[in-house]
C-alpha cells in the first residue's frame, strides 16, 4: 500500500537544466499568440520562484498569483506558444494550460460528474421523520451509515472538540444550512476559485456568475457536493435535522472546485497548503484534480505538451500534499468511482475532461500514471461499500492504495430483496437551497417539488421558520466523508493542544483509524460481478488479501467508537 505512493518521487522527469523541457528540440519557440488564458507554472525549486515569475513576463505572460510555498504561479498569456517558451528557461519545471477566459453564455452550468452519485433515486420508502433517540437528530433513522461506523456510541465518549478543524476541499459549504451553519468556521474558510461561464467557444462551463467578480463567497456552494460531505462529517447533534459523524469539531470550507464540479490544479494546491497555514487538522479530498483521471509522465497517447501538463500537476500535487502533512494535516482522499482496481487501472477514455470534447482513449501504465490526489503521498485512501456491507459496484479497489472502507451507498444493493434500487441503500445528507432551485427539486416558495419528491428531497424546518433541504447521494465522495469524521474524533481525543487548537502527528492518525477499523474479509467467491444488478463485465472485481487487509475493504470499515475507546494503544507507532 505504501510503494505505490512514493512512485509520486520516482517517476518524477529529470530536469534538463533546471527545467522539464518539452521532448522536442530546435529553434527557439516563437512567440505566444491567439486569445489569453490561464496557465499555471511550476517553479524548478523553492529558490527559483523570482526567476520563474521572470520567465513567465520573459516570454510574454503575466504573473496572476503565485503560491510560494509549493512555486507554482498562474499566469495570464496568449495560447499558443507560451508553454513550449516558458518551459525552456531553467527556472521553470513545467507549465500547463489551466483555465479558458471566456464571456458569460445564455444557459445553465453542465455538471463534469457521472450520474453515479445521484443514479436513479425516487422517492423514499421510509415515512415521516421519528424523533432522534438519545444524542441523534430526527432524521439520523436514514443514516444506515452513522450507524455503522458507530457515531451514535462514539459520542457518548468524544463527540468531537470545536477546536479541531476539519477543511473541506470541495465545491463549497453552505455555510447558512441550519445542519452546518452551527459548526461552520466562517473566519478561517476561503474560496480559492473564480467561476467560469463558459469557455472562449461558448460552452458553458460554470454559467452566470452569482456575485459581482465573478467570486462567490465563502459560505456558498453553487454544486451541492460539498455541502453534502460536510453534513456528513459534522453536521451538528442539535435535535434537529441530521446529525454527523463528528458533530462537534468545526466545519471550515477550502473551496477549490468549480460550480460544474472540475478541480483546477492551482485552486487545489492553495487549498492544501492554505489548510497547512491555517492549522487546519484533517482534510476529506471527494474530487480528483482535472483534466485527467490519470497523470501520466509519458502516455504514448498524449500530446508532448500533454505529457508535460501532466507531469508538472504531479509534481506540484506532490509538494503541496508534502507541505499540507509536515504541517500535521491529516489527508483523507476518495478511492474513485471507475469500479477499477488501482492497482491494475482500466483504460482511460474520459481524459482530458476539459475543455469539452478533448479526452482520447489511454492505456494506463500503473508505473507511471497517477490519479490525484488518492495516489499521492501521504493519503488514507477510502473505498465504499452499500448497507449490506458489500463493495459498491462502482467503487474503485485494490491493494495498493486503499487503507480504509467506509459508507458510501449502494442504489443497487440488496438484489432479490425489497431495498434493492432505493434511495435507503444511499447516503443522505445536507442539501443547499439554491442548487435545488436550480435543480428544480425545490420550488421558489421553498416547497420541494413533485420532481424533488420523486427523487426523495426532504425538507425540515427548524422551531425559528428556517428551511433545510436534504437529498441522497452515494460514491466514495460519500464514504470519504464517513472516515475523515472518525480522523476528527481521533484528533479530538488524542491530539495535544498547540497552534491556537488542537494537533496529531497524520501518520499517529492514520495508525489509529487503520489500526481500530472493523475487519471484513474477502467474500466467498472473491471475484464478484454485479450482472444481476445490471451492470456490465467491466465492473467484476476480484478481493485480493486477507481478513486483516484485503483490496475490498482495506484495513476494515472505519469504527468512530472503536476509535475513540481503543485507539491510544496505536497512538505510538
């Protein structure tokens, strides 16, 4: 599990005078040309970060923002050209194109993601909401997974300390839900991306900007997916509503991805190294950094400059996770949804995913190709699995880089049985108002539509008037969310107080939530197809391992209350 992501080191390209250089030779490029964009540049080193900014003006660019502590630098130039010029100096590693400036369309943002997350819900079996026993909100009957990484029991010990900071690196917190906005740390939260309303093309990418700039503030969430792992994590055991795995620690929202849902590597990075200067203590990462599904050095199917653009996001992913854990950030990253042994990873044929239209088929070398960041260093790596405990049909798997299993929903488990395709097997969570709006699962009055209703929105008002929205989803976003909540007990329980909060060593951390997670051996065949559920021969999956860690379930599935009871035994490696 842990020689693969040290490959990050390995498979990083020589630097030919300082520089990753395109493999191509001759003349001096020409100059840039063509419409601005964005491209983000990584410094050679940490000292090289003056002289690569002077690169960038060098060969025609403009210095937007530069990130010290990792040295990569977005800047503004024209299209063509630029990388092959910039990357020539030796004070730059690599360079690559990042986002298109375009003007605002006439439509609505189309979503990067699969339909996995939201697959085929309808409107729920269960009836109206039952009072929450002792410690759990009404809504916590649907939670199958608060229940089963044991958070009920777990915060009759250690419901979370309001001091450990747990950052969502995602698409925004609605920081106003009624479930969040207790918990949610306004002061240390941040918005790192600007949106994006459509490429020079016209094609929408984000949609209309919200709020003047084009910044939408950093309370909002314009996706719902953050929103979602938040509640998931720490929604507040309040008597209200839902409640989380860590109902106690504070919520701090890391923006980095788009309204449409890509994650741009510059907004990723600041991210990371932001929650490192913050004293952030956990990060969950439900994303993995665009374009590409994989970073591959040298894919005979890539383009040079394709090769390099990838090779500089794996180099500038790898500083920036570095910096993020020698801060004590504990990193917690979602396995994947390609149903695809990492070990052993499927063809790519969905990169690159942006701009639109652009993605080619791929074989993937495991020696060389990376997806970021679950096979960077540093990371507990999170699979999922449905309430019958078996491994979601599209949940990525393997030896390699899993350590944990969690929660994750399963729309399709139990076959044969009446829970089979119900929005039960998924995970429900906190919902923004605006994104259902914009769905047209909530009306403008407020009232969930009959289309919100066919797919099993909830709607709860708190004794104040004040409305909170709750829909299923499932995939390893959710599962992450799951585990990071058991890393924030951890911390909470274990950890020392320093720098204004509390902190732990991520690898003490990691021991503990590895070392108390529930065993779950192999099923009996280990090679399982999911036909029957009406899936195709590409997602069987075979469970290598034993009982104590298997490419299913890893280590086991996280155990809040084991963690809390029996973890200091692990604290010490």
């Amino acid at each position: 599990m842990r020689r693969t992501r040290l490959l990050i080191a390995a498979i990083a390209v020589p630097l030919i005078g300082g520089a990753v250089a395109l493999p191509s030779a001759g003349a001096q490029p020409a100059a840039p040309s063509g419409p601005a964009t964005e491209f983000t540049v990584l410094a050679a080193g940490e000292q090289s970060v003056a002289a690569a900014e002077e690169a960038i003006r060098a060969a025609g660019g403009t210095v937007l923002h530069t990130n010290t502590a990792v040295g990569l630098i977005t800047a503004s130039a024209p299209a063509n050209g630029f990388v092959q010029r910039v990357s020539a100096d030796r004070a730059v590693y690599g360079a690559a194109k990042a986002t298109s400036i375009g003007q605002a369309p006439n439509g609505k943002a189309k979503p990067k993601r699969s339909d996995v997350e939201k697959e085929s819900r309808q409107a729920p079996r269960s009836g109206t909401a039952k009072p929450g026993t002792t410690g759990t909100d009404p809504l916590d009957d649907q939670l199958w997974g608060l229940k089963s990484v044991r958070s009920d029991l777990a915060r009759t010990v250690q419901p979370g300390d309001k001091r450990v900071k747990v950052g969502i690196i995602d698409t925004g917190v609605d920081g106003t839900h009624p479930d969040i906005a207790p918990n949610f740390d306004r002061a240390a939260s941040r918005n790192f991306t600007r949106d994006i309303p459509a490429d020079p093309t016209g094609a929408v990418v984000d949609g209309p900007c919200e709020y003047r700039g084009c910044v939408d503030p950093a309370d909002h969430d314009d996706n719902g997916h953050g929103t979602h792992v938040a509640g998931t994590i720490a929604a507040a055991a309040d008597g209200f509503g839902i409640s989380g795995v860590a109902p106690n620690v504070s919520i701090v929202n890391l923006r980095a991805g788009q309204d449409a849902g890509y994650f741009f590597l510059q907004p990723v990075v600041d991210a990371l190294t932001y929650a490192g200067d913050a004293g952030v203590d956990v990060v969950n990462m439900s994303f993995y950094v665009d374009p590409w599904l994989y970073n591959c050095a040298s894919n005979p199917a890539d383009t040079p400059e394709q090769q390099l653009e990838q090779r500089t996001i794996t180099e500038a992913m790898t500083r920036a996770m570095n910096y993020a854990y020698r801060k004590g950030v504990t990193e917690v990253a979602a396995l994947g949804n390609e149903h695809s042994d990492l070990g052993a990873p499927q063809p790519d044929a969905t990169s690159p995913d942006y701009p639109a239209s652009a993605s080619h088929p791929r074989t993937i070398d495991n020696a060389s190709c990376l997806s970021l960041p679950v096979e960077g260093p540093h990371t507990i790596g999170v699979s999922a699995f449905g309430p019958s405990g078996a491994k979601a049909d599209y949940s990525n798997y393997g030896l390699e880089q899993i350590s944990v299993s969690a929660p994750g929903g399963y729309f399709r488990d139990g076959f044969g049985t009446d829970w089979y395709r119900t929005n039960e097997n998924m995970i429900l969570s906190a919902y923004p108002r605006n994104v259902g709006v914009a769905e047209g699962t909530i009306d403008a009055d407020g009232n969930v539509t009959p289309d919100g209703a066919a797919v099993g929105v909830q709607k709860a008002v708190t004794k104040d008037g004040r409305a909170a929205y709750y829909q299923f989803l499932q995939g390893t976003s959710m599962a992450t969310p799951h585990a990071t909540g058991v890393a924030a007990l951890i911390v909470s329980e274990y950890g020392k107080v320093g720098r204004g909060g509390i902190t732990m060593s991520p690898d003490a951390v990691q021991r503990v939530i590895e070392g108390t997670a529930a065993e779950i051996p192999c099923p009996v065949p280990a090679t399982v197809d999911y036909l029957d559920e009406g899936r195709d021969a590409s997602f069987t999956a075979t469970c290598q391992g034993s009982p104590s860690f298997n490419g299913f379930y890893g280590n086991g599935a996280v155990d809040a209350y084991a963690a809390v009871t029996r973890g200091g035994a692990f604290v010490r490696g």
